[in-house]
C-alpha cells in the first residue's frame, strides 16, 4: 500500500484531471519505475474536526492508531501497510463542507479493500453508508478505485496498482467503438472516477434514446446499467422504462442474467421472452 498526497479541492482535480483519469495509478507508477533513487516518502497530513472521532473511524477499518495527542494540541496517526495518515484537528471545521482535502493510497487490490472496508461497515454500524459523512462510494465489478469519505469529509480515494485504472480511463476515449459501447465507457468514467451518478445517467439515457440498428446486447448492457442508477436515485419511472426496453430487446433469460451478473444488478419482476 502506498499513500500519495494531494492538497487542491477534489472538485478542481476533477476538472483538470489530475486524479480521476490525467494522472491515474498506471502513470504515476510509470513515473516512478523510471526512478532510481526513491530516498523520499510524501505523508499527507489531513484536519479533522476531532482526532479521537478520527482515528476511531479509521481503526474501525483496520488501521493501527500509532500516535495519539489531545494536548496541548490534536494530533494523531494511523497506519496500514506500511504506510501512515496524519491528522490534525483544525478549529471551526465544518466536515460536511469539507471538498478540499484528500489523499490517493494505492493498494494491490481495491476491489478486495472495498469488500473489507463494506463488511466492517456492516458489523460496526449494521449497514454500508453511500451518503452522508463518513461514506463509501459504490463499487461496481471491473472497477479499480473507491472513494472513502472519512469522518472529518477528507475523500480518500483508494486504487489498484498497474495499469488498469488508466485503461479503464481511457476507454472513454476510443472512438473506434459502437454508440452502445462508447456510452458504456463514458457513464462509467463519470460513476466511477468522478463519482457523477447524473452525468453517468445522462449519458446512457441520450444512447438509449438512439438505440435503433444498435446490437441488441449492448443495448440490453446500457439498459441494466441504467437501471442501476435508477435504483440508486430512487427512480422507478426509470426503472419500468428501462424494463420495456429490455423486454423489447427478445434476450433469452440466461442470456440477461449474464448481463445483470457483469454489472451485479438485481433480477427485476419481468420475465424475458424464451
């Protein structure tokens, strides 16, 4: 596990596409490879509206508390793989406006980090909060980054080593694809990097809207993705518009549970014609 720092508001990354896609994990270890002397070792230090709450938070999930001050001033460390976060308390912070603050920590697995981090969750608070702070962003299969909102808002954005991160990035890019496909890439640029459910949304809805002469199982796949948006957003019109299309589509029902399988979405009430 590797920590890497960053000091800008995440919304600003976002658009200069420094950490969600411009400089992704694949690029920075590249960088790193081409490095000879790795002498140095960048620590971020993040505030936070209480140490104790903090570093609890944090041992909740499986770090060591190593360092532990109240006074004359809070200060505290955590560490995981051998690698630490530091906090410091900062007076008069409001973590639900806190979108400023954040860290990278690159691991040789997210997806199984994630599924950690989930099933702490639900033993220490009975559920996987998707909302509010603290928060875990929504993991999908095929994905290589989660974003965990600690509990004084900092997002921490944990990503898998190599270079799949940067190629699930730049599939978006490719113009050499299919209305169907390119969408596909597009949404999940905005749901997974950019955590954009809407934008996500959006994208998927302007390619069903042009889905004609389209192949039918990359429809039937933008449809099932949409329809896990909707149900995110609560969105049952959407949900029932997206059945009708799938139900159009004359998928076999193992060919459909193949689909919903890759994206990890619920069998819905409707049976596909055989």
């Amino acid at each position: 596990m590797q920590v890497i720092a960053f000091a800008l508001s995440t919304n600003k990354y976002v658009k200069a596409g420094l950490l969600n896609g411009g400089l992704t994990c694949g690029k920075y270890f590249n960088m790193l490879e081409r490095t000879t002397n790795r002498e140095w070792c960048t620590i971020p230090i993040l505030p936070c509206v209480s140490v104790v709450e903090t570093l609890d938070f944090w041992e909740m999930l499986g770090y060591s508390i190593t360092y532990k001050q109240t006074r004359p001033y809070q200060y505290g460390v955590v560490e995981r793989g051998g690698y630490a976060l530091h906090f410091g308390y900062i007076k008069g912070m409001d973590k639900h406006a806190n979108g400023y603050t954040g860290c990278l920590v690159t691991v040789q697995d997210a997806a199984a980090v994630y599924k950690e981090f989930t099933d702490r969750f639900k033993q220490h608070t009975g559920k996987v909060p998707h909302a509010g702070i603290p928060r875990i962003s929504r993991m999908k299969p095929g994905a290589t980054r989660f974003t965990l909102t600690d509990a004084s808002g900092n997002s921490v954005i944990f990503v898998s080593y190599g270079e799949q991160d940067q190629q699930n990035w730049e599939d978006a890019d490719n113009r050499d694809q299919s209305r169907m496909k390119k969408a596909l890439a597009v949404a999940k640029r905005f749901r997974d990097y950019k955590n954009d459910d809407n934008m996500a949304a959006q994208t998927l809805d302007v390619a069903l809207k042009h889905r004609d002469g389209e192949n039918r199982f990359e429809v039937a796949e933008v449809a099932v993705m949409r329809i896990e948006l909707a149900d995110v957003m609560n969105d049952k019109e959407k949900i029932a518009e997206c059945d009708v299309i799938l139900q159009q589509l004359d998928l076999k029902e193992d060919e459909l549970l193949s689909i919903r399988d890759k994206h990890k979405t619920a069998k819905r009430n409707f049976q596909p014609p055989n």
